[in-house]
C-alpha cells in the first residue's frame, strides 16, 4: 500500500479548516466556499485565494480525463488526483468524491474505499451520492472515523435512471422527499450536504430545517455555501456549460491563442531568440574548433 501523500508547507499563515470549524461557519452566518480541484498547481492557487474547502470531484472524469459521463472513472484515478491535489493545498479541507461503483456494493466496501481517500488519497473527507437508500454505508463510514459530506439532487451517477442532467425535486412529491432524504443523512452523521440543481426555495427549505451546512451548485443563493467545477468557472470545458454556471475566466481560448502563437513562431524561426538560449564561453568553442581543425578528434 502506498503512503499517504506529504503535508504541504505553503500558506502557512491560513489555519487549517476542520470539520468542526467548516461546520461553524453555517452557525456564524459565514457563506462557505467551495471548488473543485484534480491537480497541485489549482489546488494551491485556491489555497492560496482563500477557498474553504476543495472537492476532488468525480467530475475528473469528464472535464479532465475526457470521458462521456462520471462513471468510467476508477478508485485508482481518482486517489491518484486526491494525491496531486493534496501536496497543493495545506489550509482547505479536503473532500475526496467516491467514484461509482466504490460505494453501492456494499457498505464494508464502501468503508474500505472511504478509507483508501484518507490513508493514501491524504483527504480529510468524502463525499458520496444518494439519499435513504444509502444511510447504512454513510453509517458505517462515520463509524470508521471517516466524514461523509451526502449529495441529493442531480445525482451525476445516476444519469441514466435520471435521464440525463436534469434538474431535480421540482414537484411537491419529489420535493418532499428529497427534504425528507436530506434529515435522513444528517441522521445518519453526515457533516454536510450538496444540493445540486434543485429549486432555489427548496434548497433554502432544506438549509433552514438542517443544522449542518448545505453546499449548493443550481440551488440558489440559499445553502450556506456555493460550489462549482472549477473547470466551468475557468471557462476551461467547452463540451457543455451547465445554465447554473458563472464563467469568471476563458482559458479554454487563453490556451488555444497561446499554442497558436508558440506553433507560428517555431515555424518562422521567433522562438527560440537569443534569451531563451544557453551559450558556452568563447574560448571554449574556440578550443572544440581547434580539436576538430586537429583531425584527431571526430
Ligand atoms: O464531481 C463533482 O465535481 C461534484 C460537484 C459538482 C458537486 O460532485
């Protein structure tokens, strides 16, 4: 088994976030902030921005490893990203997102798969999908020592019984329950819950009934805190962009100008100029001449 990843040593005037000090911040009024990362150098830039909590999200498959939807994406992949983000970020608390497949099986799995994203992952926490059919595993995980933040909504592993990425708990039927699957997890000892693309006063309904922190992507200005994939805020995945998402950057055309540009100036001969180029001292090369003038060198 490998060792978990090291401690970081950057931001070290930010104190690290806890689950208990993350859970303070819904009773302080304080609108938790939430990004996605897969990677060192975005995990230590939103560690150094400030960022209260990162989600190694499942979303890796989609928006970095290129797959169709989120369920081709293993436990290996995703720990070796947790590991990556890890050694960026020392201040944020670090949520690993179980993959499909790692937690449905079976609860004793799902605790040793939970495990996993602590031991070698280095994450203080995991996320997985679903609501009452899953309070025996979040359960067991919790009882392991293990946090467990739940998701309710657009659950993304079950697009096909959902029939795509759609929004979620929009009659009062369904409302209703998914009111009733989120008291349910917190029962069942989840510290936090995502609720994604619900209606906005749904989700306000369930952050007051609730005494942990609600978590909101398409949930409206009412959870106690926002997420994204940080890849749509970048403008970094083109494929689709969820109507929900605020595009802050476009990197995506940042990156195209950018080779663009290198491409044309290694066709024309601009790169390299003189300043990207080691040079050796003249008398040096005055030397090799000789050598070679000599013949008795090749
Ligand atoms: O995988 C992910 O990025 C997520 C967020 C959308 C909450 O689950």
């Amino acid at each position: 088994m490998t060792t978990s990843a090291p401690v970081p040593s950057r931001s070290p005037e930010r104190k690290k976030i806890t689950i208990p000090a993350f859970q303070k911040m819904k009773s302080e009024g304080k609108r938790i902030c939430m990004l996605t990362a897969y990677d060192y150098p975005t995990a230590l830039a939103l560690d150094e921005a400030g960022i209260d909590a990162i989600l190694v999200g499942d979303s890796l498959a989609m928006v970095v490893l290129g797959y169709e939807n989120t369920l081709a994406v293993s436990m290996d992949e995703m720990i070796h990203h947790c590991r990556a983000v890890r050694r960026g970020a020392s201040a944020a608390l670090l949520i690993g997102d179980m993959p499909f497949l790692s937690y449905q099986v079976s609860p004793t799995e799902a605790v040793r798969n939970a495990g996993r994203f602590l031991q070698e992952g280095g994450m203080d926490a995991v996320k997985l999908e679903g609501g009452r059919e899953r309070l025996e595993t979040v359960g067991r995980i919790v009882e392991a020592g293990i946090p467990v933040m739940g998701h309710l909504g657009l659950t993304p592993q079950s697009v096909h019984r959902l029939g795509g990425f759609r929004p979620q708990g929009r009659t009062a039927e369904a409302a209703r329950r998914l009111l009733e699957d989120a008291l349910l997890l917190e029962q069942a000892g989840c510290f936090s819950l995502v609720l994604e693309s619900v209606p906005a006063r749904l989700a306000r309904l369930v952050s007051e009934r609730l005494s942990i922190p609600t978590i909101g992507i398409g949930a409206g200005a009412g959870c106690d805190g926002q997420v994204l994939v940080t890849h749509d805020l970048l403008g970094l995945f083109e494929r689709f962009r969820p109507r929900f998402v605020k595009q802050y950057a476009n990197l995506y055309a940042e990156m195209r100008r950018a080779f663009g540009e290198y491409i044309a100036d290694v066709q024309t001969g601009r790169f390299p100029a003189a300043q990207h180029t080691v040079e050796m001292p003249d008398e040096e090369w005055e030397e090799l001449r000789q050598m070679l003038a000599d013949g008795t060198h090749a």
